[in-house]
C-alpha cells in the first residue's frame, strides 16, 4: 500500500521524464530557511516517499530528541505501474507509489540544535538512503 498523500488534484499524473524533466538547478528551494544545517542534493532525480522516509528516520535515530528536523520535500507524483502480465490495452496501471522529482541544487532536509559535527554524521547517514548524491550545507552568516 503506498504511502497517500492527503489532498491531489489528479490521482493519476502523467510519467514525465525522470531526469530529462528535471534537468537544471533549483531555482527555488535552494537555500537554508528553518535551520543552521541543511542537506542539498547535488544531481536530479526522483525520491520515493520509502526513501524520503528512510532518511528521516536516520536523521531522528541519530539526533534522538535533540534540535529539530524540517523536510523540506513532499512525494506527491504518483507513479503507476501494470501488472507483470497485464496485455497492452485496458487503460493505464494503478499507482504502485508516489515520487518527488528533485533537481540539482534543492534543500532536502534541515536541522537546527545541534552542533555541526553531529548535523554532518546525521545527513551522512540520510544521504546513504537516497539515490542521489548530497552535499552538507550550513547557515553562512
């Protein structure tokens, strides 16, 4: 069962690319609001909500009570798929899960409340269940 996000307006969307559609740098996004630390994605693609949630999970598991995590991301494309048998025809799949199309350059996750060296192991651990290549940023003052 996928994870359902509470309001869309369409429940199916159309595939789009997963890199080609996300080519460029974040225009926006792109820069610490909340916290001091951040974690920015450094190549496009798209996030599931498993590996969006596998990361928060990560970072809370680390931090334990201390400082405040912000996701700055939500997975609300969904994603369809047919059945392995299924012949052409009979209309598009059922949504198997629900994506976030990320480009280069996009804050992904932010903390606050901790010090730099343990915000820098959190991500790092974060940044291992995500498929693309992240980058610790912190607030320049």
């Amino acid at each position: 069962m996928p994870v359902i996000p509470k309001r869309f307006q369409y429940r199916k969307y159309h595939k789009g690319r997963k890199y080609g559609g996300t080519k460029g740098i974040a225009l926006t996004n792109n820069r610490l609001i909340f916290g001091q630390y951040g974690l920015k994605a450094m190549e496009s693609g798209w996030l599931t909500a498993q590996q969006i949630e596998a990361a928060r999970r990560a970072i809370s598991h680390f931090i334990k009570k201390e400082g405040k995590i912000w996701i700055r991301l939500v997975a609300d494309k969904p994603v369809t798929s047919k059945g392995v048998e299924a012949s052409m025809g009979g209309g598009k799949g059922d949504v198997a899960y629900y994506v976030c199309p990320v480009k280069a350059g996009r804050v992904l996750f932010e903390l606050e409340g901790i010090k730099e060296e343990e915000a820098n192991k959190a991500f790092t651990l974060a940044s291992y269940k995500l498929p693309i290549k992240t980058k610790f940023i912190k607030l320049s003052n």
